[in-house]
C-alpha cells in the first residue's frame, strides 16, 4: 500500500513540474473561456464530445432507423457522418491556434460540406416530417462558428427540429410509439449538445492558444490512420472463402466502353448499304404488270376490296439535348448608390467597408454565404436568398427581407423598420440600441427574434413572431387572435 502511494506522489509531482514549465496564457481564448485554455482541459471536451457521440447519437440513429423508412436511413447514415465530422473539427480546435477570420471557412469546409449534405429529400411521403425536422435540427452543428453565444443558436435549432417533431407527435401519439421515441431521442439529443457546449465553449469554440496552424493539423490529422473512426473489418471466420478483390478503375471503365461500344453491322444490313452505294437499288423489285393495276383491270376493281388505311409509321423526330441553363453572373458591385451582391454561393467573405449613409445595399440569390456591412447605409434588400447570414451596423430606413428561408440578420446598431415578406426559418438578432424597431411580417413563418439580456453577462433569449391565428366572428365582425400553445 506505502508503495502505491509513494509511487502516485511521484506522477503527480511529475505532472506539476510539467505545467509550471508551461508558459502562462495570459487571459482566455478568443472564443473560449479563460479556465478552458490548458490542453488538458480541451482534451476533455473531446472526450466528452466523443461520450456524447456514443450515447446520445446512437440512441437517436437507433430510434430512427428502426422505423423501416429507407430514405430515413439513408439521412440518418448523413447525420452520423456530420456528428463525426464535427468531433473531427473540435479536436483541430483543440491542438490548433484559432484561425484569422479569412483561413476559419476553409478550416470549417469539411463540416460545412458534411451539413450541407443532410436535406429533407424533397419529395413527400409518409416520412416528409421525420425528414424535414432531421433536416432542420441538424443545423444545431453550426454552433462551431457562432460566438459569442452560441447555446441560443442550439437551441434555435432545436426548436427548429421540434416544429416538425410536434407534427409527428400528433399524428403517432398514442398509435406507434416508435415514432413517438424518435422524436423524444433527437431531442435528447440536441438538449445534451447543447448541454456540453454550455459546459466547454459557452462563449464559443475552445481553440489552443498554445496550439499549431489549424489547416497544418488537419491536413496531419487527415493523412493519419484513423483508429478512432470505424474499426476494422473482422478477419474471415476459418473455411470462409475469402472475396476477389474489387475491380480495378481500368477495368470499369473498359467494361462501361464495352457496354456502350455499336454493335458491328450484320451481314444483311451491310448488303442494304452496299446496294444503296451503288445506285442501282432497283434492279432487283419486282415489275408491276396491267393485269395487277386496278384502273387497268376492271374486274380486279370490280371484286377488289379496299383496305383500310394504314396508319402512317411514327415520324422520327430528333430530340436536342436539353442544355443546363447557364449560371447567372455572380457580382459584388457598386453601381450609382446601390451595392449589388447577386448569385454568390458559399462565399463567406463579402465585406462591404467603404459606405455611406446615402447607399443602399440589394443583395439577391445567394446561397451559404456571410455578408458584412460597415457602417451606416440607407436601406438593405434581400431577396430570394437561402442559408445565408447579414450582419450590418445600422440602416436608415428599412431593412427588407423577401421571398427567403434560413436567412440570418443581425443588427449590432441601430435600425428603424424591418419588413418581412414570403420568408420561412429566419432568426433576427437585435443589439441593445435596436429594441425599438418596427416588425412587419407577412406570409412568413419560424421567424424568430432574439433579444440582448439586460446585462452583457446574460444569454440571449429568442422570442418567436406568431404566424397561427384564429378568428372569430362576433356580433358580426371578425375578431383575429393569435394562436398560443401552452
């Protein structure tokens, strides 16, 4: 027993003589708690991402995949891809430096991609809501980039989940409790991950400030065996015939020529051809006598029988390719007082930093991208835009969003009027200054607004706009109120 103990004084004076030669961080992280910045401290919220990744996640995909749908579990394969790549881009955080603000999207491009991939399917059957709120709650993953608080956006996300969850609640409840599980699991699910993001990164991703380049590390992350990620396939049992290797590229092609290869001409349509080229085709027909014509054989007329029309042979038209239309110009410009931002998809660095309060800013058909506006300008427009995040200062007089969904738009100043118009799944951050804003909404849904705290210290709190209203008629008028599920 003496030596046991004498033998753990000695790792632990080992393990302090190691951190007191550790230079000190000076402060906390930029995105992460001050108490959070030891590796061994990041190193643990891997671990615990990894707990969470083993009991939380496989529950749900379990709950999922039993309900048969084959298009469910072609999502859920998706969504635990997503989750790995996530663990995957935490543990880059927690052996890297954090990224300048120009290097962070290409670090964050194979999570990106990985979310990107996971959608409703688009098409309806009896497992349209089970996708969809899949496809919804899965944005919680973005929370990676979202500073400096980044537990509301899970919880965005996870209310986003849970509009459609509550729809497969209604219709199962009380009818099939593995639907019912379903929806309980990914909500677990989604409440735990944002649990642990409260416990290690509540301001935001931990990153190592004593770290390396993070593009370094992942690309030796990458390279690397990876031990952590599917085990290997178990050997053949013994007397099990072992499988042919796969065929090779060069022999997949050379089968996919073969099969698409013309056939060679046969011997009769070869003798047609030959015929053809040598202009005499019609020495072999047959000659059509008097006695076989009807106009010059009156009793053949008088007996013949007249056929019936022969439908014509179906006329072989030519059918054009249909060529794929071409990509509208994308384009950041400033054209008399209006900055034009059109057709950008995933570009997360467009920054507008040389405007003035008589500019206005149009911004249309972007998808997956981020744009910064400086300053103070006249009027912002959005429109048929998608997965795409604003931030501006202030505005003068209207911000307009139209036609959009999963469109993000924070105010870090101050505006008058906001108009929403045809837009679903839309969160609006407000800074303290903004309270005084005017809401329009019309034809729109899941459109919510997030307040500042009153002190800094505070979470934010979002606040969903109602969209569900029931009107009465009383003493002959129409009397409107808002829906409210309590």
């Amino acid at each position: 027993m003496a030596d046991k103990l004498e033998s753990l004084v000695q790792r632990l004076e080992k393990a302090v003589e190691r951190l007191e030669k550790q230079p000190g961080s000076g402060g906390s992280s930029a995105s992460g708690s001050a108490k959070k910045d030891s590796g061994d401290d990041v190193v643990a919220s891997v671990a615990e991402f990894d707990r969470l990744l083993s009991t939380k996640l496989t529950e749900a995909l379990e709950s999922g995949r039993a309900l048969g749908s084959e298009d469910l579990t072609a999502q859920l394969a998706l969504v635990e891809k997503a989750f790995r790549a996530e663990r995957d881009f935490i543990l880059v955080a927690s052996k890297s430096k954090k990224p300048v603000p120009t290097a962070l999207p290409g670090v964050l491009s194979p999570l990106q991609k990985a979310i990107s991939a996971i959608n409703d399917g688009g098409k309806r059957n009896d497992f349209t809501n089970h996708l969809k709120a899949v496809a919804d709650g899965i944005g919680s993953l973005g929370w990676v980039a979202v500073e400096p608080a980044p537990v509301p956006f899970i919880s965005e996300m996870s209310s986003s989940f849970m509009f459609h969850g509550n729809k497969i609640l209604r219709e199962f409840k009380g009818k099939d409790d593995k639907h019912v599980e379903f929806v309980n699991k990914f909500k677990d699910l989604f409440n735990e991950l944002g649990e642990y993001v409260k416990e290690h990164h509540k301001t935001g991703l931990t990153w190592n400030p004593n770290g390396r380049d993070a593009k370094e590390v992942q690309a030796e992350l990458a390279s690397a065996p990876a031990a952590s990620s599917a085990p290997a396939p178990a050997a053949p049992a013994a007397g099990v015939p072992v499988p042919p290797p796969p065929p090779s590229v060069a022999d997949l092609l050379a089968a996919v020529n073969a099969a698409v290869a013309p056939k060679p001409a046969s011997a009769d349509t070869a003798g047609l051809f030959a015929a053809i080229n040598s202009g005499n085709v019609t020495s072999g027909l047959k000659k059509v006598t008097d006695d076989m014509k009807t106009h010059k054989n009156p009793n053949l007329r008088a007996s013949a029988v007249v056929p019936a029309k022969e439908a014509p042979a179906a006329e072989v038209k030519e059918v054009k390719a249909a060529t794929p239309a071409a990509n509208k110009p994308a384009r950041v410009a400033l054209d008399g007082k209006t900055w034009w931002i059109e057709n950008q998809v995933s570009n997360k660095e467009i920054v507008l930093d040389d405007t003035n309060v008589k500019q206005s800013v149009f911004i249309s058909g972007c998808v997956d991208c981020v744009i910064s506006v400086k300053g103070k300008v006249n009027q912002i427009t959005i429109e048929n835009s998608s997965k795409s995040g604003v931030v501006f200062e202030s505005v003068v007089a209207a911000v307009d969003i139209v036609n959009s969904k999963k469109v993000q738009l924070q105010c870090t100043g101050v505006m008058a009027s906001l108009n929403i118009d045809k837009v679903h799944d839309t969160q609006i951050y407000l800074s303290a200054e903004c309270l005084g804003v005017s809401i329009i909404t019309s034809l729109s849904s899941d459109v919510s607004i997030l307040l500042p705290g009153e002190t800094a210290d505070q979470d934010l709190t979002e606040q969903p706009i109602p969209y569900q209203f029931q009107t009465r008629i009383v003493n002959g008028k129409l009397i409107t109120e808002t829906v409210r599920h309590e």
